[in-house]
C-alpha cells in the first residue's frame, strides 16, 4: 500500500462511523518473498481498529506456510479473532449468527 495502515484505518473509521465489527479475508501472493510477510499492513490495520473499539475477525487468510504462523501470531497479538476455516461465514452468509455489540465493554456476546 502507498499509505500507512493507520492512515487506511482511519480511512475506514471515517467513511463507516460507528464501525463495529470488519471481517477480512488475507491473501499474500505466492510471489511474495518470505520476508514480504513483516512488511504487510494487515496487523498495523487491525492493531488500530481494535483500538478503536473495532472487532476484527480474520476469515481466511491465504499465503506461504512460513508466512502463516508469523501473521497468525502477529494478528491475534493485535488483538484480530481468527476465525476457523469451519466456522468461517462471512455476515453476508443467511447462516450467520450476529453477535451483540451492545455490550459496554466491547465483548461480544452471542
């Protein structure tokens, strides 16, 4: 990306106020060298949402296996949920279940 992954959240916090919950589905290209996977903007994306009161929930996330443990890692330190691959519905899917976000102190309760 050309901007930083602040300035890309806060795109987002601006253009969806009141944003909740983002669902992202990651796909670093296989041509990506091994050590592409520190210089992605996903986890500083996620990092600032989360801090803003955005849950994060990672649906899939696609990319060389030694890729894959770092940003798994990385993403739930910053505080992204990965979801299973079992479990993963994106909210357009009728068999969603939506989770309460009308819980003060962020949790989501379903």
């Amino acid at each position: 990306w050309e901007e930083s992954a602040v300035a890309v959240a806060e795109a987002f916090l601006q253009k969806f106020p009141g944003l909740r919950l983002l669902q992202l589905e990651l796909v670093l290209r296989s041509s990506s060298s091994a050590s592409a996977a520190d210089d992605v903007p996903f986890v500083g994306l996620a990092r600032r949402l989360v801090l803003a009161g955005v849950r994060i929930e990672v649906l899939r996330l696609t990319c060389k296996p030694i890729q894959f443990e770092f940003l798994r890692a990385a993403l739930l330190h910053a505080g992204a949920a990965m979801q299973e691959e079992a479990e993963a519905l994106p909210f357009s899917d009728p068999h969603f279940v939506w989770p309460d976000l009308s819980t003060p102190d962020g949790d989501l309760a379903v």
